[in-house]
C-alpha cells in the first residue's frame, strides 16, 4: 500500500528522529517505565509508522465496509443506518421478579432482551431439587417448566423484540420452552427473533457448566442448527461465546483464537449431519469480551471479522456472502470490575463499550457498577444503559464507519492478533482438533498460564488496577445493593407442586419416553423435546431422560 522509496525515507526520518528529538526527551523526561503492555502482556511500540503496515494490501487486507473480507464491517452504513442492540443481560429470582426488569428496561430505551438465567436453570435442575438447593435465582432466572417461561414473558409480546438467552448445556430445552411459550401468545415459530447461546465447546473450555459428554452434546447442538434452519428461520442457532473464554483469563488472541475454533467445529458437524452450509451459516452469531485494552480490543473486532469471513468463503466454500458475515453481541468485562470503589466501574464500562461501539458490534450488554458485589440493582442497570444511549447519541462515534481504520497502531494489532490466532489454530490441529484438544487440556492449560501470568503483574505492580493497588480507599460501601423477593423461592415451588399435580402426566410420560427413544437413535431430538415442553414436563424432567441415555460428563483427572 505504501511505496518502497517513501518507505525507506521514513526509515531515515525514524534514525534521525530517534538520535535527536528522542533522545533529548528521554534525557529531560524519562518515559514512566522501561516496558509498555496491552492487556494481553504483548509489548507496545512507542510509535507506529506506515512501516508497521507496509505489506498492508488495502483491497485483500481492509476492504470497504459491507465487502469481503469485512475488516471495516459487515454493513456498509453500520452505525448511520442502524444503532446497534441495547440488550442489557437481566435475570434474577423468580420470573415475576425477571419479567418487571425486562419491562422496566424495555421502558428505558432498550432495544433488545437477554436472559441470565440461575445456576440449578444452566446445570438442567429443578428448583426444587436437592442439587439446587440455595441456589435459587442468585445469578439469574429460575426456569423449571413451560409455566416459568410463560410468566417471565407475560406482557412482553415475542413478535416484536427479539430475545437472547445465555445457557448452554439445557439450550435445546429453554429454547423449546421458549418457542412454546410464543405459541401461547398465537405466535408461529418463524415470526420468532433471538439467540441461545448453545456453545457447549466454551463450557469445557472454560465456564464448566456442562452436563453430557461432548459428543452428544455436539449433536444436540446439530439438532438446534437444523431444526432451526427449517422451523425457525429468524432465530441465531449458536451464539459461540468468547466472552467466557476471557473471563476465565484468556488473552485477545486466546479469546478469538479459540472462539473461532469452535466456530469452526459446529460448521464441521452441521455438514457431516448433511446440511448445507448456506442454509445455516447465516444464523450462526458471536459473542466477545470488550477487555479494558482500548485498541487491542478494537483490533481483536476487526481481525475476527476478516478471519471468520476467509475462512467460510476459502475453507468451507459458502457461496452466499450472507454466510461470510460475523455477526457479533458484545459484553463488557465482568472480570474488569473491581468490588473497591465500585462507583469508577461506570468509567471502566464506557471505555469498554466504546471499544466495542468502534470495533463494530452489532449489539451490547454494559455491565453494572455493582456486579462486583451482587446482581444488579434497578438504578445501576440504569446507569449502565445510559451509557450505551450517550455513546449512541452524544459521542458521534457512531457517526462514520471504522473511524480508527488506517491507524498504524489498530492495523498493526490487527495484524499481530491475526496471526496469533492462526499459530493457535495449527497447534489445535496438530493435537487433532477441538475435542481432542480438549480432551488433553490443551485450551484450559493456555488460559490457566494466561491468567497466572495476569495476576503476576497484578501482584508485582507491573500492571496497576484502580483501586486494587493504585489509588485505593478505605471507605464504606455506600451503594445500594439489589434485594430479591424473599418470597420468590416458595412461590417457585408452589408453581411446579401445582403443574405436576395439574398436569396429563401419562401425556407427560409418554413424550418423555419418545424421547429416550430419540435419544437413543439418531433422529433429531428438538421435536420430541417440544412435545414434552408442550405437556408440562419440567426441565429437570427431560434432563434426567437425556442424562440416562447419553451420561453425565466428568472432566479428565489430569486437571
């Protein structure tokens, strides 16, 4: 992109500079410390010039926005056209308590819904069961049955906002309850819009909230791709989820390294069941951390970006340009908040979210100032959507494309992040792959040294947290925390003694018994799932028939 002669002139200007101007600075003002790191520990420059850039081919590398290979964007108007999602991540106690949130936000200017739902919900318990006890509703929504559903959306008319749900191993469940549960409203699946998260590779990766062996597993995800492809057209079928990757202590290059990577393993599975790539890949989404490091996280946007859309074109061969787009939701980092001074985490979400906003998300979560301390009070998840709508409406950084786009720095980290991505990718392909990779701990071992090494520099002051160990406080905490419905959990009870009292339960056990029989076989399993939702049978229900025929994970004892 640049010219060879010109090139080399810079290089003279560089030396020049260096034993003049430089030096003389350095010698007046030294530079505050002998080394300079992103978030990831990689080394800064001091200053990037065209020559960091300069195999840079505008029209392979960058492109326009909306054009192959995406660097710039999937959409050639982005932000002018239309802002991105509003989607602030709710869920608490019982799903009285969730639905008021969800209206309340929606009032508030959100655009979008998503869904957390509580630990016995994630791990396919009922809230009654004896693995869940003390777990209710303390880090998201209780879901137990078609009943749940229907009251945490009573109100809420699903044709007309589009809903993402963030669990894994029981996706396939929530998401029958959930498709059932429009259909209680007169609604038909394909007027539906939303994601599940339904990335179970991250879960043994990472977040750990698996049930079944990951095969099977792998084939209930199959079953979501294709009977979505078929019946619910509008809806993503995975969102693979970084974003856990990071909150576990990976790196930019590790995150994106290891999301793509799964991303990559569905698309395998999808076409060895027989499908067709271009029926499904335009469904399939994403989801990333924004990390507290301004431009690696932006360039960490753009390189996945050009990445994902190579690869689907050159390696998978998708013919429609629709199946080369990363369409992908953005959280900030929880792991960034800090408990200390919880009041300055509004500052850290900001400059998240506006990584995020230039990196060019198609939708975001900020998280609260609280979340250090507990889920979400109604004034801080307040705080935390205004964010999102001064960024959108006062900041003007929505107001062109990839602004940033050309800094030699941005480009340059683009560059590096892309080529890490693609050492990972070969060493994961040396070990056999996702499964076997993981299998043998190679992605747990990466982020276990990442972390470390994270905490290390913590420790030794190398790297300063506000707050942590700069610039602390001993005060009181002064905030208000959330406070759920004392009552909620009883309630919650009483709802699922009441719908197995009332329920057809020889309907009840008849679906479930066709559904072992699925299970067994090779057919997909969505429908017979729907059909068990459909009668009331409760989620611990239909995971305890999946888990006598498919068996419950352990993770290898080399852990």
């Amino acid at each position: 992109m640049y010219d060879r002669q010109k090139l080399d002139k810079l290089r003279q200007s560089l030396e020049k500079w260096e034993k003049t101007a430089l030096q003389k600075a350095l010698a007046d003002f030294p530079e505050r410390q002998e080394e300079f790191i992103t978030a990831s520990s990689e080394p800064v420059d001091r200053l990037y010039t065209p020559r960091d850039v300069a195999d840079v081919d505008y029209e392979r590398d960058l492109g326009l926005p909306g054009e192959y290979p995406f660097t710039r964007g999937i959409h050639p108007t982005l932000h002018r056209g239309k802002l991105w999602t509003m989607r602030m991540f709710a869920g608490f106690g019982a799903a009285e308590e969730t639905n008021a949130r969800f209206k309340y936000l929606l009032e508030q200017g959100q655009t979008g819904l998503s869904t957390a739902f509580d630990l016995p919900t994630l791990m396919g318990y009922d809230s009654d069961a004896p693995e869940a006890l003390g777990e209710f509703g303390k880090c998201g929504v209780a879901i137990s049955s078609l009943k749940d559903m229907e009251v945490l959306f009573a109100g809420i008319p699903l044709d007309k906002v589009s809903t993402s749900m963030t669990i894994n191993s029981p996706a396939a469940v929530i998401w029958a309850m959930y498709i059932a549960a429009a259909e209680k409203q007169g609604l038909r699946p394909d007027q539906l819009r939303g994601t599940i998260q339904n990335d179970i590779l991250k879960e043994y990766i990472a977040q750990k909230e698996y049930i079944f062996p990951p095969e099977p597993s792998m084939r209930l995800v199959v079953d979501t791709i294709e009977f979505g492809s078929t019946d619910v057209p509008q809806w993503n079928t995975i969102s693979i989820s970084g974003y856990h990757i990071r909150e576990a202590g990976a790196t930019a290059a590790q995150e994106l390294a290891f999301t793509l990577s799964d991303g990559m393993e569905y698309i395998r599975w999808a076409l060895q069941r027989g499908l067709d790539i271009d029926d499904f890949a335009p469904r399939l989404s994403y989801f990333f951390n924004a990390h507290n490091d301004f431009f690696e996280e932006i360039a960490k946007y753009r390189a996945a970006r050009r990445i994902w859309g190579r690869e689907m074109k050159e390696t998978f061969g998708a013919k429609n340009p629709r199946s080369w787009l990363m369409r992908f939701h953005t959280q900030t980092a929880g792991v960034s908040l800090t408990a200390q001074q919880p009041q300055i985490n509004v500052v850290r979400v900001a400059i998240q979210a506006l990584a995020a906003v230039l990196g060019g998300t198609q939708s975001l979560h900020t998280n609260s100032l609280d979340e250090a301390l507990a889920l979400p009070s109604q004034e801080a998840a307040t705080i935390a959507l205004r964010t999102q709508q001064i960024i959108a409406e006062e900041s003007g950084v929505a107001n062109t494309i990839d602004p940033l786009g050309g800094s030699f720095f941005v480009e340059a980290q683009t560059d590096r992040i892309e080529k890490q991505a693609y050492d990972y990718f070969r060493r994961i392909e040396n070990l056999g792959g996702v499964l076997p990779a993981i299998q043998k701990g190679f992605f747990q071992s990466e982020i276990s040294d990442a972390a470390y090494r994270y905490q290390r520099e913590i420790d030794a002051g190398m790297r300063k947290i506000v707050g942590v160990n700069a610039y602390t406080e001993d005060k009181p905490l002064t905030i208000p925390l959330l406070e759920m419905d004392p009552q909620g959990y009883e309630r919650q009870v009483s709802r699922l003694a009441e719908i197995r009292q009332s329920r057809d339960n020889a309907r009840v056990g008849q679906s479930l018994d066709r559904l072992k029989i699925t299970c067994q076989g090779t057919e997909n399993t969505m429908p017979y799932i729907l059909d068990a939702v459909r009668a009331y049978a409760t989620l611990g229900e239909i995971i305890n028939v999946m888990r006598g025929v498919f068996g419950k994970y352990e993770e290898p004892t080399w852990i």
